[in-house]
C-alpha cells in the first residue's frame, strides 16, 4: 500500500466504532455486576453453563453433569455468568467486523484476520474436550498472526488500531476461559479488567478517529504529554482496585464496622499491621480455590491501603489536570467533567467502604474509572496542533483516513 495514499474508511466505521465502544463498557460493568455479586464460578464449565448453551433452571436438570463436582448449581447466579459471555460474545462480533473493514484493502488483510478467528474457534472444541494446553496453542498462533500484521502496517485506515483490539478481544476470551479454570486466580481477574479497560481505550481512540472532530490548540502537544501520564497513573489505579477486587481486600479495613474507625484510618489506626510482600505476591501456584480469597488480614490490608495511597496521587493530578486544561476557554467542558468525575469517584470509593460495599455503589465505582478512562483517551485522540500556515488541524498518517470518510 502506497503510505502516501488516502483511503477512505467504509462509510459505517465509525458508526460500528462507537456501537462497539457503548457495548465494551456495558460489558465491563455487567462483568463488574457479576464479579461483585460473587457469581464469577456460577458456571463451573467453560463457554457452556452445566453444558447448557444458556443456563440451567433446577438443580435436578444437571445433577449427572461434571460441573456439578466443582461447584453444586446456583441458578440465581448462573444466569449472570452466561449473559455476560454472550455480550461479550456479541462484542466480540462486533470488533471482528470493525477489523475486517479496516482491512478489507490491505493485501492479505482478511485473510489473516478470518485465518486468527479460525484457529481461535478451532481451539474452542479442543478446550471442551479437555485438551486445555493444545487449544491454548492454537488460540496463541491466531493472536501471533493479528499481531505480526498490526506491526506490519501501518495506521493510515485504522488497520492497525482494529486488529490490535481484535487481538486483545481474543485474548480476553483466553482469560475469561483461564478465570474459570484456574478458579479466580487474582493475577488472571486483574487481568482481565486491564484487558476490558484496553479494548475499551482503543476503540475510544478508534471511534474519535473514524468521526474526525479534531480540537485545534498551541498547547497540543504540551497537553498530550500531561494526558499520556494520566492516563498511566489512573491504568495503575485500575490495577490496584482489580487486585482488591480479585483479593476481597475492599473490606479489610472494617468496612461496615460500627466499631472501627475504616476511613481514612483503617482498622481505627493510620498505619495497622500490613504484609505488602504477600499481599503483592502474583503467582501462587495452580489448584487453589480463590472465592472469597485466601490472604490474611494483613495482607489484605496491605492491599487496601496501597490502593488507597495511590489513589491519593491519581486524584491530586487529575485535578491539577482539570485545573490546567480549565484555563484554556475551549476545553472548560471537558475540565469541568474531569473535575467533576475524579471527585465522584473518591465518594463513591469512601462510600464502598463506610456502607460495606453496596452492589450498586461498587458497580458505580467500576463505571467511574470507565468514565474517566473515556475523557483522557478522547481528549488524546482529539487534540492536533496548528499547523505552519494558519491553524489548520496537523494531519498525519494517522488521521488522514478518518479525515477522508468519517
């Protein structure tokens, strides 16, 4: 492909660019719903529900299945479980369909985005089977041929952008399927939060790129940089909230205790008995059951209490970034939402601890980070300097498609 070229996205990109997007963040937080529900093993089986394709009514209906030795039916749980694979499912469409476009004219594109899906698909029966190490192989070979061809391209149409996130959206099925069978192994549940978050920060990026509506400022690139670093400082804070998740650490502190002092001290001290190196300790072998988690209060607390230190650091630059991007008349909408969201998200943290985390506030919580996520990647993908000659937005490679077909 000519790198000069200016080909033109399909007319409905960024209309499926930003379905994909209100699906991806729907999804995180019905994933959010199940993980805080406790329903993330209600289906002991993987991508089946006690071999059901949907989920079973009654106990009685799957009393012989194999799933039932792992863990006995909850039917009110189940259902949470399996609907959440079906939207991400349906997402996973969805994102196949945004790469197949962005690569319908590169030389072998659809080639190698149907090749990866085929061998993907293919290690679905194979993992049903039992046969988990051969169909964990051949899921990898597809995500090595996405990525071997987003390297090889550039981003002129977004080609390289949408196999990127087809990449991740496989990847994530993997984790959603080890999340199962390695039995909510925290490393693999933080994981699988980073992958949402990921997928959801590039098709934001994608979706402002396909409809071309660029802010022209002097202090572009002074911005971007300040942006690029919040936007790292708020992914580890992501992090660490999904290591408490995975850890059912939220409540280490004594959340909910009428008896205890949990904020801002923690178990009524500044500084409790606390165990960061175990509490911190990625890997802990294969076999364990983490439902419910199997840390000590220490190293729970260890846990809680980073997390809340950081949060500190996150809330203390956002804001001096809100503060920043305020001075500038144009991009007060966007400062005051940054403002108004970091502060929303400190509440509703300090609620899930003084309430002993009410469903509803965590999930809350989880759409927080969505949100915020959502206003640094769209001021990153929106923002362009002036050019030479009189304002004009700077157009690169990367842009020059979806200036040409929003």
């Amino acid at each position: 492909m000519n790198p000069t070229a200016r080909p033109a996205l399909h007319r409905n990109f960024h209309r499926l660019a930003w379905f994909a997007l209100i699906m991806t963040a729907s999804t995180i937080m019905f994933g959010s719903f199940v993980r805080l529900s406790d329903a993330g093993l209600s289906c002991p089986d993987w991508p089946t529900c006690y071999g059901r394709a949907t989920w079973p009514q009654h106990a009685a209906e799957v009393a012989d299945h194999a799933a039932t030795q792992i863990r006995p039916l909850e039917t009110h749980k189940a259902w949470r479980e399996q609907v959440h694979r079906f939207l991400a499912g349906a997402l996973g469409i969805e994102i196949l369909t945004l790469a197949l476009l962005a690569t319908r004219r590169r030389r072998w594109g659809s080639t190698a985005v149907v090749t990866a899906c085929v061998l993907v698909a293919a290690g679905i029966p194979l993992y049903m089977m039992g046969h988990h190490v051969p169909a964990s192989i051949i899921a990898v070979l597809g995500e090595v041929i996405l990525l071997i061809a987003a390297l090889r391209w550039n981003n002129i149409d977004l080609s390289r952008a949408a196999l990127l996130t087809l990449a991740v959206v496989i990847f994530q099925a993997l984790l959603g399927m080890w999340t199962v069978t390695l039995l909510l192994k925290p490393i693999v549940v933080m994981g699988h939060l980073l992958g949402g978050m990921l997928m959801f920060g590039l098709l934001v990026w994608m979706a402002w790129r396909a409809t071309h509506m660029p802010i022209t400022l002097v202090e572009a690139p002074t911005l971007k940089n300040l942006l690029r670093v919040g936007v790292a400082v708020l992914v580890v804070q992501i992090a660490l909230g999904g290591w408490v998740s995975a850890n059912y650490a939220a409540l280490a502190c004594g959340g909910g205790s009428a008896s205890l002092d949990n904020f801002p001290r923690c178990v009524s001290q500044w500084w409790p008995p606390h165990n960061f190196q175990e509490g911190f300790t990625l890997w802990r072998g294969i076999g364990v059951d983490y439902e419910g988690g199997v840390l000590d209060g220490a190293s729970r607390i260890a846990i809680q209490m980073a997390h809340r230190m950081f949060a500190v650091i996150v809330a203390v630059y956002l804001l001096w970034l809100s503060f920043r991007l305020f001075r500038l008349p144009s991009m007060r909408g966007w400062a005051t939402a940054l403002g108004v969201l970091v502060v929303l998200q400190i509440t509703l943290g300090i609620l899930n601890v003084k309430l002993a985390l009410p469903l509803e506030v965590a999930v809350a919580h989880s759409g927080g980070a969505v949100a915020l996520l959502f206003v640094l990647v769209t001021l990153l993908a929106r923002m362009r300097a002036p050019d030479a000659e009189g304002g004009r937005p700077t157009v690169g490679a990367t842009e020059t498609a979806a200036g040409t077909s929003p």
